[in-house]
C-alpha cells in the first residue's frame, strides 16, 4: 500500500484518493490503476455466468472467500424452473467456495451489504450490477462490472480500470417540507443529463445533510447520468450513527480537479417526477398532475434499492393512514431487505399500508426489471419509486413508467392518477 502521507503532486478528488489508496502509487483522473478489490457482490441473475467465468475459464477459486458475496434477489423467490435451478447451482457454489451467500428473502444486494457492513468508507466495491454506484453513500467507490471483470476480481483480488474524471455536485440550501432526496436526485440527473457522467464520478458535497439511507438514492441514481461511481462526502450520520471509521484522506482535496461543477440550490425544489422514458425526462410533480389530470394509474410500486428502506415506508405510511388506495389501482410494497421487513412490522408501518390496501411482497427487487411481482400489461401506467422508466423496463414494451419519491407514489395510489400528498390531504380535509 502506498505512503498516502507523502505529499501529492496536486490535489485529489474523492475518486482519485481512494483508487490511490487501495493501488500502488498515487493516481490521477486518466490514469490506469490497479487496485486492490474490498468486495465482489454477485446477483443471481448473473450467478450462472460468474461460476461458468471463474470454474471453466479461469479454472480458479475466490482468492478471498470472505470478500465474494452472492445474493439472491432480482428474481427472489424463484419463478421459473430455469430460474430456480440458477439459483440452485449458486447455493451449491457457495456451499463449496464458501463465499457468502444471502439466501431468497434477505433483500436487495446493496441494501444487504450496507446492512452486514461490507461496504466501508475507502473500500472499493465491485458489484454485478449496474446500481453498485450505491455504495458510494458510505464514501465507498461502488461500480457494477459485467461477470468477466467480476470473476477476475473475484479470483485474483484485484481489478484495473481507467480512474474516472469527477463531476461536483454541490447542494446548498435545506429542503422544504415535502420534498425528498429522491427529488434531488431526480434533479442531478435532469441538470446532468443521462449521459452528461458517462464514465465519470459523480462527487456529491452534502455537508452533513441527509440519512445513510437517503445517501443511498443519492449515489444509487448516479447511474443513470452515466456515472463510473457516486460519491457523497461524508457527513452527518455517516460519522456518528454507524460507528464507521472515516480516514481523514478519502475527502476531497481543496482545489481538485473537476470536469464540471454544479450546484443545486435544494430550498427551490419541488416534488420532482420523471417521466416515460427517460430517466432526465424531469419535470415537477405538479406540472405532470395538472397536464396528465384523468390519466389512470393502474399499479404503484414502492420499494428497490432506491426507495425501499424503512424511512421510506414510513413516508408511505404518513401518506396511507386512514385512507384506501383507488378502486382500480393496484400498489405494491416491497421492504429493501428483511431487515426492513422486521422493523416496519414492529412499529406497526406493514400494517398501515396493508389495511391501506397494499399487496406486500417478499423482501427482493419484486418487478423492478420485468421478470415478476407485478409485471405490467401492454399499454398500462405505472408510478414506481425504482430507478428506471426505460421502454419495457417493467413489463410490456407500451406500458409506462413515471418515478417518483414514496410520499407522490403513496399519494397516486390513493388518488387513482398523478398526485401530491398534499392533494389527498386537502380532498378529506386532513
């Protein structure tokens, strides 16, 4: 490991810091790297290849067992017998490898692995899926790999890639009542546009605003700007309530080097929504209600790795008390993990939303990609609190896809089409 107190030769981004640290010598935007590799995360969706990757190509085993984790969620439980069996052979190569495994009902790989503590501050966590960027709500370099570089990593330690350039994104201001760190990141990604972070590393100074959890949406949608990472500077919570050990040298360096900077001013910020079917197809919640008022909305999905913690059922909930969801809509909850699950039965949340009239699911990814628990029919409008509102994203290619925060999703399933909490409120007077 590298004499990270030995001056630089200039500053450095969070980025940069961190790839040093886990490399070989100090690193700059441009450069390649070769870092050591904290945690390999392997989904069930790509198990099968992973093994075939690692038994028959690279005829190896994990180098280090205990950083390989499998989990299986996207399709959890199993809905096809191909599917069931993929899962079969994952649980039999964890068995032998003795990697870890996160069986049917444990939850979303990032939610998972944030709660067993095997993503930390300065790690560097590859992931076999494209929302591995998560991560970076604990100052984590979180990056989603195909199975090839993940089996490499998986069986030597290590990766390589190009360090990425940064993107600053400063937040000034504090949110006004109602609005959600959803919105902001639905707001990063409309000024950024999705491809305006190809290859780059969404840096995000929040100061010590915002929960672990909501620096998970955060640095979780910096995906779809195109981001390599996200990265959210350590703040708040992240250095008093989880007993995380923040080195001073993962911040950022004054007077690093960005591509670009914006600043998003979060006290002007409306409930934001996008909508079909692009992810910075951005607009305000109200201008989409009033222009798409009468528009049915036949399912409401609130859960993934987005929006799937227990804050965010507790912002459902506020919603859903007292009232039924409309005649002809359908809403889906799906806790982020069973460790949600258990807290959100113990303070009563699963209960307000089920006599609300939700359909509880198991915890999981459910039909966040199209493959079950709500798969939606040709020509069918769906608002979900996911990640992605891409063409058949969720179903039949002429369904629709609006995203929103839990509380506009909870409030559309109420109303029946597009609304505000403050809507439904109004309606009875509460």
């Amino acid at each position: 490991m590298p004499d990270m107190s030995a001056p630089r030769q200039r500053p450095q981004t969070m980025a940069e810091k961190i790839l040093s640290r886990r490399g070989e010598q100090a690193v700059y935007a441009g450069d390649l790297a070769v870092v050591e590799v904290d945690q390999v995360m392997v989904v069930d969706s790509i198990a099968q290849s992973f093994i075939e990757r690692m038994e028959r190509d690279l005829n190896a085993r994990p180098k280090y067992p205990e950083r390989v984790s499998i989990v299986i969620d996207h399709v959890a439980p199993a809905s096809t017998v191909s599917v069931a069996q993929a899962q079969k052979e994952a649980r039999e190569y964890a068995a032998k490898t003795g990697v870890q495994l996160f069986d049917v009902g444990r939850g979303i790989c990032h939610q998972v692995l944030m709660e067993e503590g095997l993503a930390k501050p300065g790690w560097i966590v590859l992931g076999s899926d494209s929302h591995s960027t998560t991560y970076g709500a604990v100052a984590a370099f979180g990056s989603g790999m195909g199975a090839t570089d993940i089996a490499l990593a998986a069986a030597s330690g290590k990766t390589w890639l190009r360090v990425p350039d940064s993107v600053k994104v400063n937040l000034s201001g504090e949110l006004r009542p109602g609005v959600s760190a959803k919105d902001v990141a639905l707001e990063m990604i409309r000024v950024l546009g999705a491809d305006g972070a190809t290859y780059q590393s969404v840096e995000i100074h929040a100061g010590d605003r915002f929960t672990r959890g909501e620096r998970m949406t955060l640095a979780n949608l910096c995906v779809e700007a195109g981001a390599k990472a996200g990265l959210v500077v350590p703040g708040g919570e992240i250095l008093t309530a989880y007993g995380y050990d923040v080195p001073a040298w993962v911040y950022p360096d004054e007077g690093a080097t960005y591509v670009q900077e914006i600043t998003i001013d979060l006290s002007t910020l409306n409930p934001r929504m996008s909508a079909p079917s692009e992810v910075d197809n951005v607009h305000d919640v109200s201008e989409l209600r009033d222009s798409l008022r009468g528009l049915k909305v036949d399912q409401v999905f609130i859960g993934t790795c987005t929006n799937g913690r227990l804050e965010d059922l507790h912002e459902a909930a506020a919603v859903l008390r007292g009232r039924r969801v409309a005649p002809g809509t359908r809403l889906l909850v799906i806790p982020a993990s069973s460790q949600v699950m258990e807290q959100a039965l113990l303070d009563g949340t699963l209960l307000t939303l089920q006599q609300a009239g939700a359909v509880l699911g198991t915890p999981g990814c459910g039909p966040c990609m199209g493959r079950h628990q709500g798969v939606l029919a040709p020509g069918e409008v769906c608002v979900s609190t996911s990640n992605r509102n891409f063409i058949g994203r969720m179903g039949d290619k002429d369904a629709r896809i609006y995203l929103a925060s839990p509380a506009v999703a909870a409030a559309t399933a109420v109303k029946g089409e597009i609304a505000l909490p403050d809507d439904v409120r109004e309606a009875v007077g509460a």
